[in-house]
C-alpha cells in the first residue's frame, strides 16, 4: 500500500492518507478509532494494517493534484542517516568509507514535505547541496537482528534528499548540524509498505537539479545494504518502529562537479527512487 500525509482542500493539518489509483483517502474516514497518522499506524502492527488494506479497498477519495503535503514521516523516533555508503560519493568527496558504517542523526526541525520550500541565510552557508536518499521505515522494534531476518523489520520505504551545507560538513567534526537546518530533510511524498518493494537493493535512484540530471544510480551500489544496515544499527541499540534511516547517497553531488552545483536562489531539486515516488523542494535563499 502507499500512504502519505495530506491536507486536503481549506485544511492546513495534515492527516494520514491511503493512495491508490490517483486518489487520496483520509484514513481516519475509514472506521472509527482508524489512524490519522503515520506513526499510530505503523505501533497498530500488521493487524491494524490489515484492517486499513480491508477498509480502504474500493475507496475512492480527492484527486492527488487537489492536496498539498506533510512530510511523509513526520514523527519518527530517530532518523538516522548513513553517510558514504556509496563508493562514488566517498570517492567524490575525499572520504574513505570505514570499516563501519558512518552515522549522524537528524534533527525533527529538518523534516519537511514534497513542493515545501526550504529556506536558509546565505550568510551561514553558499554551498548547499543536494543527495538522492532511499528511506527505510521500521515496523518491528529491532536489536541484534541478522542480516538475513532484517527485512522483516522493515515497514516501509519512502524517498529522502539529505540536504547539506558542505562548507559547514568540512569545518566541524560531526555532520548532524550541516545537515538539520530548517527544512533539510524533506522526505516523501509516499511511504510504501514492504510488500510493494521486492528488493530494496535493486533500485534505479536519481536527482534532476533545475532540469539537469545530477544523479543517476542503483541502489545496488551500496557499499551496505539495507538488510547489512539495519543488522548493524541494532547492535548498538534497539531501532524502534517508526524509525527512519536514511540509506546514503550515489555520487553526482554538486559539490565534486566541475563547475559545482549547489541549490541556489529559487532552485527546484526532485529526487526519486523507482516504485516509492519522486519528491519535490524549492529553495529560497536569504540575504
């Protein structure tokens, strides 16, 4: 199934939605006590998700291009993203890829929703860049899995673009800060359920940057897949659901480019990932 979160027409709360052939059906409508949002679905477990798949069958609801969004994963208890786990981006870069995976977490602040608009000071930073990311969702608290048994873990999946201001990332010792300001998070519009998702390491990843392709990738280059990934972070600590990882990114980030790239002054960035959806963010820069 695929979900997000909607605000429909005269609304400005955004609730959770079931998405099917071009519509939009508010969740919360379907039966009493149903979610509204992401996360109380994804705690119900498979039998509340079963009952929503029932309810919803049929249903048709507001045409897609009538609502606006929230971001996908709104309220996750952590999102902790992976950096260098593609070796073009390490490489392109002048990181090394360590023996374990890199790990920063990401502020609740940097969240946002496709088409939102994402604004910063040019005084703190001219070398904004962009990063196509898959987004892995927990459904069943995880500690000390097996890469084998990961997946089952695993929710869903949406789309990520970890927006970072690369002279901020080289200055200071940990990325968690170049990484959560304002709106640096946008993820969405969709969360897909696993099922949907035969192989999440099998998956074409791109970025389009004011209409000029900047990356165009598989996820299948990842240096750590997504079972490699969850087993090792439930290691050190139990991944509870709603837990969002952010898988890493494939190279073509702007910063390695010659000439560079980097989001600018009313900049459009769509990223995308095959089966889960394309998502949308408009820079302003002040200042």
């Amino acid at each position: 199934m695929r979900f997000a979160h909607i605000r429909p027409p005269g609304s400005t709360d955004a609730e959770l939605a079931v998405v099917q052939e071009g519509t939009v059906a508010l969740v919360g409508d379907l039966f009493p006590g149903a979610p509204r949002r992401l996360q109380a679905l994804i705690d119900g477990g498979d039998e509340l998700l079963a009952r929503v798949r029932s309810a919803a069958a049929g249903v048709t609801g507001i045409p897609l291009d009538q609502v606006t969004y929230g971001p996908a994963v709104d309220a996750p208890p952590v999102v902790l993203a992976i950096g260098l786990n593609y070796a073009a981006h390490s490489s392109e870069l002048g990181l090394k890829a360590d023996s374990a995976p890199t790990v920063f977490v990401l502020w609740p602040n940097s969240l946002s929703a496709h088409e939102e608009t994402t604004v910063w000071p040019r005084t703190l930073s001219e070398s904004i860049d962009y990063e196509a990311e898959l987004g892995v969702v927990i459904g069943r608290a995880a500690k000390d899995v097996a890469p084998a048994d990961a997946l089952a873990h695993v929710w869903g999946y949406t789309v990520v673009n970890d927006i970072t201001a690369r002279d901020i990332q080289f200055s200071e010792a940990q990325w968690s800060r170049c990484k959560s300001f304002d709106g640096f998070t946008p993820n969405g519009p969709f969360v897909v359920t696993a099922d949907e998702i035969g192989d999440p390491g099998d998956l074409h990843i791109w970025a389009v940057v004011d209409g000029q392709t900047v990356q165009d990738a598989s996820t299948s280059q990842m240096i750590r897949s997504v079972p490699a990934l969850v087993a090792s972070l439930s290691r050190s600590a139990t991944l509870l659901p709603g837990t969002l990882i952010s898988t890493g990114s494939p190279g073509g980030a702007g910063y390695s480019r010659d000439p560079q790239i980097f989001l600018r002054d009313r900049s459009t960035v769509t990223v995308g990932v095959d089966g889960i959806g394309e998502l949308t963010t408009h820079c302003r820069v002040l200042g």
